[in-house]
C-alpha cells in the first residue's frame, strides 16, 4: 500500500478559499457532461472551470480546467454522493491545474481514494454481464472479494435464469 500523509495535502475546500482570497470576481463554473452510456455503468462526469474574473467568464476564456468522475456505490460516501464527489474532484483539479495546489497537486480527497481501496459494486456490473461465463468470472470475483451472500445469490439467480 502506498505510504503518504493526508495531512500533507491540501483539501478542495482550502483550495477554493484560496482561489477567492486571490480573485474576489473569479468563478468556479461546474458541468454535469454525463451521458446515458456513463449512467449505463453508474457513473458520472462532471467538467469544472476556473475564471480569475467575469471578464474572463464573459469571453469563455478559463484559466484552466478539470474533469472527474465518480462511481456509483464504489467507496462510502459514493454510496449517496457520487455526482457531488465528482464535483468537488473536479473542481480540486481545475483549481490545481490554475496553480491552486500546494506541494502535491492531488487533493486530500484525491489521496485518501487511494489510501482507501475502493470495493466494486458487483450488483451493478451485473446488469452489463449476460452470459454464463461472464457470470461465472463475477461469481468468483465477488466471492474473492468477500461480498456478502445476498450479491452472491444475486449473481447465481441470473445465471440459474439463463440456464432455464
């Protein structure tokens, strides 16, 4: 596992404090560019830019821009705050690609995705898998990772469905 501090990085939120104290008229524009083939695996993308000023708003001229997307499901506070973790992840990189970083360009939030390994949502994937094969390999990852029974059956109910 790699071996970092969180308290070394900078969160989002100090980022955007910053961002004002230097340009009391910047903006911080968001964008939900997700499309129904990203909904389709449960995931969103959002695009953020970063404007020193209106002007600069007015002429669609950003400073710098970023994008992210979150999972569905995947890690806590995804489980009911995915689109809102793809802001703020967004926002953390435009603000970072304008200079807004401190010694590390990740953001905490960025850093502690990687402290945390995420789980998948098979439930989800399952809905892409519909052959025995691919159920079989679904099976076996979720049990790998030591899903709880219900996901397990889950996964079994659609193969014994397919096999009917």
């Amino acid at each position: 596992m790699a071996q970092f501090n969180l308290a070394e990085y900078e969160t989002v939120a100090e980022r955007i404090k910053r961002f004002y104290k230097d340009h009391p008229d910047g903006r911080i524009v968001t964008r939900n560019i997700t499309e129904q083939h990203d909904r389709a695996i449960s995931t969103w993308v959002v695009a953020a830019e970063i404007y020193l000023s209106l002007e600069e708003q007015r002429n669609y001229a950003p400073k710098a821009t970023g994008l992210a997307f979150e999972v569905d499901g995947v890690g806590m506070a995804n489980k009911t705050s995915a689109l809102e973790n793809a802001e703020t992840s967004a926002i953390g990189r435009a603000l970072a690609n304008a200079g807004y970083f401190g010694d590390k360009k990740a953001s905490r939030e960025e850093m502690s995705k990687v402290s945390a390994p995420e789980a998948k949502n098979f439930i989800a994937l399952l809905d892409n898998v519909n052959d025995l094969d691919g159920l079989r390999s679904l099976y076996l990852e979720a049990k790998q990772a030591k899903q709880p029974q219900a996901v397990l059956l889950t996964i079994k109910a659609k193969a014994d469905n397919l096999t009917q």
